[in-house]
C-alpha cells in the first residue's frame, strides 16, 4: 500500500535521526583540523592525497597571530621546505616555512616569521613546493660544504660589517670550496633586472641542506660573476616531500 504523504512527513525526522546516530565514530572530529589528519594525508603511497581541505580549516579554527613556529611546528610538522635568510651585518633576518598541499603539487602554504620566531604572515601560493637549485646540486655534487663551516659563516662571519661588501670568488675563498653559479635575467617595468645565485650542499644533519647567496643588479651594471657583490644569504632545508616530484 502506498504510504500517505503524511506519514511519509512523519518519517522524515526518524531518517534523519538514523542517519546522525549511524555517524562512524569519529566523524564529528574528522570535520575539523587534527595533526594527526594534517601529517597522514601526505600520503607517498597516493597519487590523489590532499591536504587542501584540513588547511581549510585549519585556518579557519586557528589563530595564527597568537603562535610562534614551535607552536606552529607542533601542529603542522617539518616542512618541506624551510629556509633561514641572513643579510651581510645583520645575521639572521626571517624565516619561511612552505607545505606541499597534495600529490599534484600546484600550490602551498607558505608562513614566515621574524627573527624570533614569532608568526609574521602566511599565504597559499599557486606554485609547488620545490627548490629549483637543490636539483641543481644532487648528493655526491662537488660543491658540498661541512655543516660547521656554514654555521661559522652564518653566525660569526656575516655580522661583520666589512662581509657587506664580499663578492661571489671571496666567498668561496672563505668557505675554502667553489659554489655552482647561476643566473638570470629578467625586466619589470621598464628595466632589466639580472639575478645572480651560488649555491652549496651542505653536509651534516638531517635532511638536505644548502646554502645559496645571492644578488642582483640592473642589466646595464652586470659584468661578471667575478664582480658579482652578495645581498643575500639563505641556508635551506628540503623534506622529502617537497623533493619528490
């Protein structure tokens, strides 16, 4: 017998009730950010894993003004990118830590912070989580530097004054190794702009390090990576999610 409209009207909340109280456990907590949740959707195994959603709402749950990268590193984990950026007679300036958000790797999260560690912005990119100058220096290069050289030079050289000055061969006289050298050139408006890099592996510690000072200048002033002067210095840490393709 066909049921009437009104008792199916009467049904409804029934069905509606079986459905919540059919809920698996843990499903209400699945509908809000967890570490857990964060740390195994990146999933090497998977080609279709995401992290797009949980950033959702973890940004929407979380204040960030209010955390330091240690509270942030607790909740995120490594990075898979992390980079340290010192400047010539000042030491270090800021940090950023980048998230890859899913096997696709078309965009990341990005959050720096000052000197102190505390929380300064964050940003999602449209562009992956990878470091283009790590793959220019695959383990066994000979541009490879010991850990404590490169602490040495981060901490003790670059506070000194006369180091604003130093030019990319001096550099490498001082860490005692040539480095890979780069550059590139590239026009905003109404200028030509060329960007110089030399770059290092650098051995010791966890995950893949490296350092890279850098500079630029207009396309008119260029001359040689001889002449080149460095602004700039970052030591680099890749995780192997952001090294893999």
């Amino acid at each position: 017998m066909p049921i009437s409209s009104k008792a199916l009207r009467s049904l409804v909340p029934a069905i509606g009730l079986g459905v919540v109280l059919a809920l698996p456990a843990g499903a209400q907590e699945a509908s809000h950010f967890t570490t857990d949740a964060w740390r195994h959707a990146a999933d090497p195994r998977s080609q279709q894993w995401s992290r797009e959603v949980l950033l959702d709402r973890f940004l929407a749950e979380t204040k960030l003004d209010n955390l330091d990268r240690q509270r942030l590193l607790a909740l995120l984990g490594q990075p898979g990118y992390a980079r340290e950026s010192y400047a010539p007679g000042q030491g270090l300036v800021g940090r950023l830590d980048i998230y890859r958000l899913s096997a696709k790797n078309n965009r990341s999260f990005h959050v720096s912070y000052r000197p102190s560690g505390q929380f300064e912005g964050s940003l999602v990119d449209p562009n992956p989580c990878v470091c283009p100058l790590c793959k220019e220096l695959p383990p066994g290069t000979d541009s490879t530097l010991q850990d404590a050289v490169v602490t040495d030079l981060l901490t003790v050289s670059l506070a000194q004054d006369p180091f604003v000055s130093t030019r990319i061969p001096e550099l490498e006289q001082l860490v005692g190794h040539p480095g890979k050298r780069s550059s590139v050139s590239e026009r905003t408006i109404g200028q030509a702009w060329v960007s110089y890099n030399v770059a290092w592996r650098v051995a010791g510690g966890g995950g893949d390090h490296f350092l890279s000072a850098s500079g630029r200048v207009p396309g008119r002033d260029w001359q040689s990576f001889d002449d080149a002067r460095l602004e700039a210095y970052d030591l680099i840490t890749m995780e192997a999610e952001c090294l893999a393709p």
